[in-house]
C-alpha cells in the first residue's frame, strides 16, 4: 500500500504582523499535495467542478458548496479537469485562532460562535442563497487592495462569514433544518442563483400562489425594490465581479449576466455604478 503524503501548511507563510487573516482566490491544481495547517480555514468553490479529498474520503464538488476545514485536518481540492478552459476556482480564508477569540469576544452576542472553533472534522454546506458568494469575494477585495480601515473591514466581514457558518452548522445539527423558509424566501434564493434567466412577474406571482398586483406589494415590503431594481442590482454585482476577476469582453459579461442587448447592459450598469463597464474595469485595475 503506498503511503499518503500529508505535509503541514503553517501560518507562518501566509500571515504577518499586521493581519493574522489571509484571503486568496485560488485555481486549484494537482501540484499541492494533501496537507495540515496550525489555522482554521474556510473555503467557498466559486466556479467549476472537482474533488475535496480528506483521508480516505472523496466527496464532489461544484460552485456554491463550502467548506470550514479545523486546525489538524486534513484536505486538498482536486480539480475534474487540467483543461485550461475548465478551472476549479476556491475561495479560502484563513485565520489563527490567537486572533479568533478575542475577536469573537469583542462582539456583543458573538460568543456563540466560539462553537466554529472547536467542531471535530470538517463541515460540508452549499449557499443556495448567494450570501457566501457575496462575503467571500468581498473579503477577496478588501484584503487585495490595501487601503483605509482595512484590517476594520477584514474583520466586520469575517464576523459575518462565522455567523453564517454557524447558523449553517446550528441547521445540520437540527436534521439540515435551519429555519423553515418561507415561500418569498424560496423566491429570493431562486432570483439569485439564477439571475441570468429571465423569470415573469407572472410567473413568480403564480408560484407564489398570489395575484400579480398583491405579489408587487409583497416583493417589494421584502426587499425594499421592484422585482426589475432587484434583478437588475443582482446581474449588476455579478458583472461587477467578472469585470474585476476575468478579461471577457464585455459583450460577453453582458451576455453571462442576462443581457443580450450591449447597450441596455451598459445603460443599466452606469445607472447602478455611475461608471461604464469599462470605466469601472480600468479603476478597479489601477486602484
């Protein structure tokens, strides 16, 4: 029988005096070998599909599906192809617990999560909601760009990622129960998994069991926009983050957010950002 290879990562070749947090947007390969690590790691799969090896288990993976991997475990991601075109993308955050805990304790109601830290093998969930996307690319932002308040912002947005994680945990240890969504909830998820489709009012009104009109009403006291203002802020984030993480051309960022017509794209996109796609793509480079 051939002998694993596991190695130790340590924190020490990531973090420094300043930030006991690190944050990569990683193409995952077959040149790192399974490993170990002195810190606690969250992880997020992006794009793609792949493996997550941990001991002898192997488990599928694809983009939504997340991961908080404790001190001592160990893991690698694999990706399903070395073809150029087919990356597994994974997010990963990793922070030492020295930092951890008197974070943690320094939040009013926070002590909760102190729970995240000591969890005995890996935890497995998927964001059908989008929110783990939206938390880890920002993370990704705050902690590439060096500017103002930024170890602030790293924290604030690490604090919610926990909460996440533990209101996802506290739903796995409740038979994958967390709460009972209700139907807008249902709705909202659906909009923002698949916001490059085109859904009707119509539509959504039906599977909602209501009228049109009352729908509007309800769509609106949940979110505060119309169902086209929500979409629209939606598919403009999503393009927000190709423009930044990707050299497509517009076009086709156009096109992979739901939006055939170039030009409405680019009225739509100033509208939401002020900028145009590519205004806002050059400052994002020179920043």
């Amino acid at each position: 029988m051939t002998k694993r290879t596991v190695r130790l990562l340590s924190g020490e070749q990531y973090f420094n005096d300043k930030l006991h947090i690190y944050v990569n947007r990683n193409s995952e390969s077959y040149d790192l070998t399974e490993h170990y690590h002195d810190f606690l790691e969250l992880s997020y799969v992006s794009e793609g599909t792949g493996t997550h090896h941990t001991g002898d288990e192997c488990i599928q993976v694809s983009s939504g599906d997340l991961f908080l991997i404790p001190m001592g475990t160990s893991h690698v991601f694999r990706p399903a192809s070395t073809a150029k075109g087919n990356p597994l993308i994974v997010y990963n955050c990793i922070v030492t617990l020295d930092m951890l805990n008197p974070l943690i304790s320094s939040f009013p109601g926070a002590h909760l999560l102190q729970r995240l830290l000591h969890i005995p093998s890996i935890f497995h969930a998927q964001d059908h909601s989008g929110a783990a996307h939206q938390l880890f690319t920002s993370l990704y932002r705050e902690y590439s760009i060096e500017r103002s308040e930024q170890e602030a912002a790293l924290y604030a947005l690490l604090i919610q990622l926990l909460i996440l994680f533990a209101r996802m945990y506290d739903g796995t240890e409740r038979n994958n129960r967390i709460d009972i969504p209700n139907k807008m909830d249902n709705l909202l998820d659906l909009l923002q998994m698949r916001y490059a489709e085109t859904f009707t009012t119509s539509q959504l009104a039906s599977a909602y069991g209501v009228g049109e009109r009352q729908f509007q009403r309800l769509f609106v006291k949940h979110t505060g926009m119309s169902l086209t203002q929500y979409v629209q802020s939606i598919r403009v984030r999503a393009a927000c983050e190709k423009l930044i993480t990707t050299q497509l051309k517009i076009s086709s960022i156009a096109e992979a957010v739901g939006y055939m017509n170039t030009p409405f794209f680019y009225e739509i996109f100033k509208k939401h950002t002020g900028y145009s796609p590519r205004e806002y793509r050059n400052q994002q480079q020179n920043r």
